[in-house]
C-alpha cells in the first residue's frame, strides 16, 4: 500500500487507531519524523536569542534558488556536487582496491593481522579533519588532495570488515573445500565472498560515511571548488541559510544512496533470502475443529 493509501485509509478510522497506525507504518513513521521536525524547526528559531539561525521557508528559497542555477557562488550546485561526485567516487575505488586485498590477507594469515592490526587501529580513530589538513599541506590545493583524504578516511574501514567477515566465514565449509580439494582462488570465489557479503556492505556503507566528512573538509579546507567549498563560500558571506542549505542537500543525497542505490543493491544481493515480510498463513477453523473437544491429558500407566 502506498503512503497516500496509507492516509487515506487512516483518515477513516478512529482517532486513537490513527495515531497507532501512522507509527507502525514505515513510510507514514519517516514521512512524520521529517514534518515534525521542520516544524519544531520553525517554532524553535523565533525564541533563539540570535538572528543567524535561518528558519525553514529561508533555507527552502535558498535551496530552490539555488537548483534554478539562481546563485552568487562561483559555480552552481550541479557543478559542485558533480565535481564531488567524481572525487569521492575515485577515492571509493581506490580504498577498496586497497582495502578489500588487505582484508583478505589480515582475515586468511595470522602473520598479516599481527602485522597491519595496529596500522588499522590508528587509522580508525585518526579524525578525518587531520587527514584532510595533512593532504592539503602535502598535495596543496587541487583534486588530489580531496581524492586521498577520501581515501585514507574510508580504508581502514573497509578493512577491518573484510578481515572480520573473512574470520567468521564457517570453518566447516573451508574445511570441506580443502578436502575436496577446491583451490584457493574457487574458495575465495565461491565460500568465502558469498560469505562476506553482510560485511563487505557495512564496509560500503561505513566507508561511504566517513568519506563523504573527509571530503568535505578536504574540500573546505585544502580545495578552490566542490561541494564542501562552497560551503566555505557561504560562511565567509555570512549567510547562515547558505550552509544550511547544502547541509540539507548532503542530506537528501545520503538519503537516496541509502534508501535507492544500496536499498536496492542490498536487496539484489541478498534475494535468495526469506523474507521476513512473509508470514505462514494461518488455518481457518472449521465447524470440524470446532467441535473436537480440548485434548485430555493421558492417563498415567498402571493407574486406573
């Protein structure tokens, strides 16, 4: 049912099944999240004790403006998320290339783990802004340094998942392939990467997280262009309804990589699964059962 079915149907019920059913609902539940909090948004800003928070008609004129190329930046908003797009995309790329063969030798040789576990470590918890000010002072301003901060912020992750899917791969099943005798390539192939799929998607979308911070602050800070830059071109302008404003369309495109591309990609991936949406019907009662009469416990041998 659609969420406008989901409405219309609700509008017909009574007030206190209404308000049930609209959380229970998942479309209509994030549908009212959004609607609540814009207008909290809205009540909240005139009792601030400062003009610099824009309220949400501001930020929505901005942000039209802003997609009719209407603007005062540099470069327009297309261009900008474009430009983003391309770096963030090649520094993806580059991080599981890298990440995905490291996970692997940490997750199959114990001697590799021992080796690059405390590189990872630190990786994880070295802040993305640090990397993006040591790229901007090593590679100065320009693409390189965004696409390495993209990288850097996003391979660690990617290989701690790997390694970790790789070891809870069933020992049963590479036991099974080294008695028939299965290569190491048909292994990893065919038990090992079915296996580590759940990983390698958390490693995606935890990579993808943290890349899109590194690249922004890449962009702020060691970049003349992109998203994250203009950004930088708002503050500087002082216009609060600016940074919000692509605040928001960082947002929305989170949103749609998550609920479009890795929904869908997700659910491909994984299609030989149940799913949990079905559910074994249950048998209707006939005038049959109706009359058998409740099971009476047997009676215990050798008493009469």
């Amino acid at each position: 049912m659609t969420t406008v079915g989901t409405f219309r149907t609700l509008a017909l019920s009574p007030p206190g099944r209404r308000v049930g059913s609209l959380l229970r609902h998942p479309r209509a539940a994030r549908v009212l999240s959004w609607v609540g909090f814009v207008a909290a948004w809205q009540l909240v800003v005139p009792f601030l004790p400062t003009d610099l928070v824009p309220t949400p008609s501001e930020v929505a004129v901005f942000m039209w403006n802003e997609l009719r190329m209407e603007t005062v930046a540099p470069h327009t908003v297309y261009e900008s998320f474009s430009l983003s797009f391309q770096r963030l995309g090649v520094g993806l790329f580059l991080a599981f290339a890298i990440g995905v063969p490291l996970g692997l030798l940490m997750g199959l040789r114990r001697w590799a783990d021992w080796f690059l576990h405390d590189f990872v470590v630190v990786g994880l918890a070295m802040p993305s802004l640090v990397w993006a000010l040591v790229a901007g002072m090593w590679f100065g301003f320009g693409d390189l340094a965004p696409v390495v901060t993209v990288t850097l912020a996003a391979v660690t992750f990617v290989v701690i998942n790997v390694a970790e899917g790789v070891r809870n791969v069933p020992k049963e099943l590479l036991d099974m392939s080294g008695a028939y005798g299965v290569s190491r390539y048909a292994t990893i192939r065919h038990v090992i990467f079915p296996s580590l799929m759940p990983f390698f998607f958390a490693a995606l979308r935890y990579g993808l997280a943290n890349a899109w911070k590194g690249l922004v602050l890449a962009e702020v800070w060691a970049s003349t262009e992109g998203a994250g830059w203009v950004i930088k071109f708002w503050y500087d302008a002082h216009r609060s309804q600016g940074i919000v404003g692509y605040a928001l369309f960082f947002i929305i495109v989170a949103i749609f990589i998550e609920r479009i591309v890795f929904g869908r990609l997700s659910r491909w991936v994984f299609r030989w699964r149940p799913s949990d949406d079905r559910r074994t019907p249950e048998p209707e009662a006939t005038d049959r059962d109706e009359a058998v009469p409740a099971a009476v416990p047997a009676a215990t041998p050798g008493r009469q």
